[in-house]
C-alpha cells in the first residue's frame, strides 16, 4: 500500500501542540512532555484479549493513529494514519523474588520514561505488561502529552477495559460513536484571533514585574530531578474554604490562584502579578467535547492585582470577574500572548494546574466495578513539564497542593518554606474573608519571632554607627589581596576594586553628587556593575538601580520620578535619549585617575540613603523604596552573626539588578571577605 493510501487525514497543529513539537524537537534527549500511569492488577488478566481491546481503541481514537510531520517547518502538521501497528511489551517476572520483581519495575519504568517517542514515525503510545504471577501484574501505559491530555487516560482506560470485558465475553466490541479531533481543530480555526490578541494585551498591559520565587539558585546539574512537597489541607479548611467560595460566589481555581497570588506579592513586594495556569480548553459548543480524546489543554497568564487597602474578599470577587472575561479567549496561543507582553518571553516562569477530574480517583472509580473481576491497586502516574516549579491543586474532601520542582534549581527546604506561607495565609483568609491585603502575612509565628525578636535583638551589637562603604573598607584593609570578584575568568582583588571605586566616586563627588542624592545604574551584570555601586556610595550618594532588559518606558519613568541627575550606564546600553541628566559612560578612561585611589572622606552617615529600589505598583506605575545604610547593615549582621548557616567563602550573584536580594548576595560577600562570582545575563537566564 503506498504512502497516500495509507493517510486518513491530515490537518494543523493547535498551539499547543507546536511548542511541544518544537521543544521536542529541539531536545530530543528531554523528557519533558513524557505521561506514563502505572498501576497494578489482581486477578485473572488475559493479556492477549486486552492487546485486542488496545487494537480496537487505536482504530476508534484517529489521536492515537498520529504522527507529525515537519515537512514544511513554517506548517507542521498531524498526519492521522489509517492504521497504526500496536504490540503489547509483555514479560513475565513470576520466577523471580518480590523483592527483586518491585526492583526491576521501578527500573523498567525508569527506562521507559527515558525511550522517549519518535514523533515522526509512532506510534506515540507504549503499553507494557509486567507478571508477576499467575493473578498479579503491573501494566504501564506511557504515551507522548502531544497526543491527548493527562485527563484522558481515564476515558480510555475506561474503555479499553470495557471492550476487554466485552472481547472475554466473546461479544463483539461496541461503544457509543467519538467525535473525531478534527472538529476541535476546525474550531479553533474559526476562532477570531484578532479579538482575542487584543484582549490578552489589555490584560497585560503596563505589567513589567521580574517576578521571582524565593529559593530559585543556578542549576546544579542538567536535567530534571523530579520532586514534591505536598500541603494537605484539612477537612474543617477545606470545608472552610468551600463556604468562602459559596459566599464570594467564586470557583475554587479562582480562590486558590488569589491566595498564590498574595504570597507572590509578599515575596515580590509588589500588589501586581503574573503566573501562568492550565485550562482544560475544551469549549462546551462542539457536540461530545467531554468524550473526545487529544489535547485541548493551554496555559494563560492570571494576573493579580490588588492595593493595599482593599480587602481580600473585594480582590477575589473582582479576580472572578476577570477570570469569565478570560474564558472567551483562553485558546489563544502563549506564546503569542507573551510577544504582545512587556515581559516577552519572561512574563510566565512556573503555572498553576488545576486536576478538576482526578486521574486515580476516576479511574479506581470504574475499574473497581464488580464485572471486570480485576481489582486495580497503587495507580502512579508520572509527568514532567518544562517549568522548574510548578503547583497542582487535587480537589476532594481534603484539597491537597502539591509544589513540584526540579531538584536541581530548588533545594526542599525553601520549598517547604513556600508550602508554610500558603498554609499561612489560607488560615488568615477563611477566618477572615476581609482581611486588607496589607495585613495578611506570610509569615509564621515562629518566622515572625525570627525577624521581629531574634533581629531586633542585634540592636545593640550591629555597627550601627557604619556605612556599607565604611564596612566594605574595613574588609578591604583586612584582606587587600583577596580575590573580591570573579568574572569570566577575570580576578580583581579586594583592593584593586577598591581603588577603581575610590578614582570613579572621585570623579562623581566633583559631579556634586552628596548625600540623598541619586545616580542611577543601568550596567549590565559585570566587574564595572558592582564598582559603580561601591563608587556611588563612596561619593557619598545613593545608587538608582535600572534592569538593562526592561521596557524603555519603565526606564524612563524611574529615571524621572526619582529625580535623578546622573546616570552610569556601559558600552552596551546607551540610552541617553531616555534621559535629560548627565549620561557617564563607565567606559571614558578619564573616570579613573591614577592618582585618586585613596579612600574619600565620608560624607555620609547610617540614616542617609543607601538606595532607591522600584516595584511595581498598583496603578501600572511603579513605586521606589528607598532603602537606607543602617537598614541594610543590620540586615547583613543579623545574617552573618546570628544563623547558623556557615558564611560561604564564594557567593553567586544570581538575581537581577533591579531584585532586592541582589544586594544581599553583594554586600554579604563584599563586607565578609567572601569572593563574589559574576554571570552573563544570558547564563544567568539559561540556569
């Protein structure tokens, strides 16, 4: 039979689709995208019949016939074929130990997570049978998230053993008529995607938060270590939070993404942000839609937006709004709602997955029928994504969410830590349902006690009469010969940086820069970043720090509300159209004088600015916060003298310039004789 005769139907990709395809693609070796459900049988299992029911379901489902063609690069496209050979992997460990039998079915599916699916060729579904003896065996079904949704597998779990009953029966199998996947694809390309772009950018609109996660540190390893940590809410809470919902007439996604929404706030100083969240995707217009097989699933940003003073209660009323208005255009793809973004491809770094029908529960639900003389036992079902964090919320008696991460970006214990702050404020926001944004803490008593008593506690023995500058020096005179900072193979000791501090806060000081008085820094994370800052502060001023990557007219707006007059920029980033001061290229050698390396008389004391920091605000605008010396110094103290974390002897400078934990990383280095290590922005965003 040639090759045409062989296609059914062919048809385009939804968008989904064709970022799986390409991240495939791409990495081949990944296995992201990989879904496989194991789970154990007990009793009389006839593996030949249920290899013919497995026959039955490919011809039924045309999802499972597809493979995917590149072709043409600009058009994939899912070829549906009018036939797909299918064979069960069988093999029969009954003459081995139990011990040894959990041993090889541990490493079996480890190996089978690792095969991987050659989506051009199929078939894009593997199931194995695994006996262990005469009435016990472990079946794995894997197939590629390109095909169909998690979801799924419960519907045709459900039918596979219900044409195997049928098959042992010797009836011929029947089942109600599918709705092919066409009909979803014919759909979406009816959809207008003009109206639904301009939705997504109004939603945006003047959001341009780097929003980060506590924890998150340089990959240590490639690859993904797949981990959880899981928040089992009680009976009484979940109870609790069902009455708010009934009360606030919200759906429960909606309460939960206004709860994360809340930490992240906390964590980002901001009342303004983003994550990403799963929709089912499956519009209830076409005919059959909950019974069709493929994938419907996308991601869409949630925004929460919230003041201060609001309550949390008029936050999530206005959320659920918002959420109805979304429905209409939650097909439209990411990707391009991110292009339209002030963010781009930063806008969304972990989603929010909502399991509405539970896989284990639906199918231990059906499965456990009386008329299959089967028992099912110990479902597992595993899937990777490609975000290194992610939640999923299980719904039931007992709501659980389950913080998943990979091992080698996040370590366990600030995961741990996030699960605390959401148990936290789920307990403040169902015995208070009005509670005002701002006094909803993220903090636990014993968290509490750390920061307002055990910090406090340093009051009397931090340098309180000291500057950062003043404390740098003192490192300085203690190890001059020290490496201070390592960059791309470049060294700079402890007083080299010194010196090119000391001739440009010279230079700056004769620019009439003084006390309160700020200067910005738009330089991109190198040896020349962090000796503008200790320049600026030496010269007795306070530092303004601008993000390269952010959007020109964020920039400028922080440049002009400050009130800046001077602006340290590099090579790289000229942008004194943006601004109206006095523009100092760190690369005019005429900075560095050879002869004015020598420390400058302090013009400074603990009460005066150290800096002015931007988050965003509630209006689209952003807000600074200015921080001073002696805030900052007793911070480091408290962080140096009073954990009981050894102080490391090199620390990484990993957040963005515009994150207040980059000067923690910073000066925790510098003002303890530690060695601080640089990255490329590039490297930094690749971790």
């Amino acid at each position: 039979m040639s090759q045409m005769t062989e296609i059914e139907n062919m048809y385009t990709l939804t968008p989904m689709q064709k970022g799986m395809l390409f991240h495939s693609l791409a990495e081949p070796e990944s296995s992201v995208y990989f879904e496989q459900t194991s789970f154990d049988i007990e009793g009389q299992f006839n593996v030949k019949v249920f290899e013919q029911s497995l026959h039955h379901l490919v011809e039924r489902h045309d999802v499972l016939r597809t493979i995917f063609s590149m072709y043409i690069p600009e058009q994939p496209l899912q070829i549906v074929l009018e036939k797909q050979h299918f064979q069960v992997h069988y093999e029969d460990l009954s003459s081995i130990s139990t011990s040894n039998q959990e041993k090889y079915v541990e490493m079996f599916r480890e190996k089978d997570r690792h095969a991987g699916f050659d989506l051009t060729r199929g078939p894009l579904m593997r199931v194995s049978v695994l006996q262990k003896s005469d009435v016990a065996y472990h079946l794995i079904w894997s197939f590629h998230h390109i095909l169909m949704d998690g979801w799924c597998m419960s519907l045709v779990i459900k039918e596979v053993f219900q044409m195997y009953q049928q098959l042992l029966e010797q009836k011929r199998p029947s089942l109600p008529p599918v709705t092919p996947y066409v009909r979803y694809i014919d759909w979406l390309e009816n959809q207008n995607m003009e109206d639904a772009a301009a939705y997504w950018k109004r939603y945006l609109e003047g959001y341009d938060l780097n929003l980060n996660l506590p924890g998150r540190r340089k990959k240590q390893a490639e690859g993904y270590q797949k981990e959880q940590v899981v928040l089992e809410i009680t009976k009484e809470q979940t109870a609790q939070l069902n009455h708010l919902i009934q009360q606030a007439q919200v759906t429960q996604s909606t309460l939960l993404q206004m709860i994360w929404g809340i930490v992240l706030q906390k964590y980002n100083s901001s009342n303004d942000v983003v994550f990403g969240a799963v929709v089912s995707g499956r519009p209830s217009e076409i005919p059959g839609i909950e019974e069709m097989v493929g994938l419907f699933i996308n991601t869409i940003p949630v925004r929460i937006t919230c003041t201060e003073k609001e309550s949390f209660l008029t936050c999530l009323e206005r959320s659920q709004q918002l959420s109805i208005e979304s429905k209409p255009y939650d097909y439209y793809p990411l990707y391009d709602i991110q292009v339209q973004s002030e963010r781009k491809q930063e806008l969304i770094h972990h989603i929010m997955v909502f399991e509405n029908y539970p896989v284990e529960e639906q199918m231990e639900k059906f499965l456990d029928q009386d008329y299959l003389s089967l028992q099912i036992r110990n479902i597992q079902i595993y899937e990777q994504t490609n975000y290194d964090f992610f939640l999923m919320v299980v719904p039931g008696e007992r709501i659980s969410i389950h913080f998943e991460y990979n091992a080698f970006v996040y370590e366990r214990q600030e995961i741990e830590r996030i699960k605390g702050h959401v148990a936290h404020v789920i307990d403040q926001v169902i015995t208070h349902p009005t509670i005002p944004i701002e006094e909803i803490s993220i903090l636990s008593e014993v968290e509490k006690q750390q920061v307002v008593f055990d910090y406090n506690a340093t009051e009397a023995e931090y340098p309180s009469d000291k500057t950062l500058h003043a404390l740098f020096e003192e490192q300085v005179a203690r190890t001059p010969d020290k490496i201070a900072i390592e960059f791309e193979g470049e060294r700079l000791t402890y007083e080299k940086v010194n010196k090119k501090a000391n001739q440009l806060a010279f230079y700056l000081r004769q620019k009439g820069v003084a006390a309160d008085q700020l200067v910005g820094i738009m330089i991109e994370r190198s040896p020349q970043m962090i000796i503008s800052i200790l320049a600026v502060l030496k010269a007795g001023g306070a530092y303004l720090p601008l993000d390269p990557q952010y959007p020109e007219g964020r920039i400028q707006y922080m440049l002009e509300d400050s009130q800046t007059k001077w602006l340290l920029i590099s090579e790289q980033n000229r942008h004194s159209a943006l601004f109206s001061g006095e523009v100092i290229n760190m690369n005019n050698p005429d900075l560095f004088h050879p002869e004015n390396t020598s420390n400058l008389e302090s013009i400074t004391e603990p009460h005066h600015l150290a800096y002015v920091i931007y988050t965003s605000g509630t209006t689209g605008k952003p807000k600074g916060v200015m921080i001073e010396h002696r805030n900052m110094v007793n911070l480091l103290h408290y962080q140096a003298t009073k954990t009981t974390i050894p102080h490391p002897a090199k620390i990484l400078q990993f957040t963005t310039i515009s994150f207040d934990v980059s000067y923690q990383e910073i000066f925790s280095a510098l003002l303890y004789g530690s060695e601080l290590h640089l990255i490329h922005e590039e490297t930094r965003t690749d971790t």
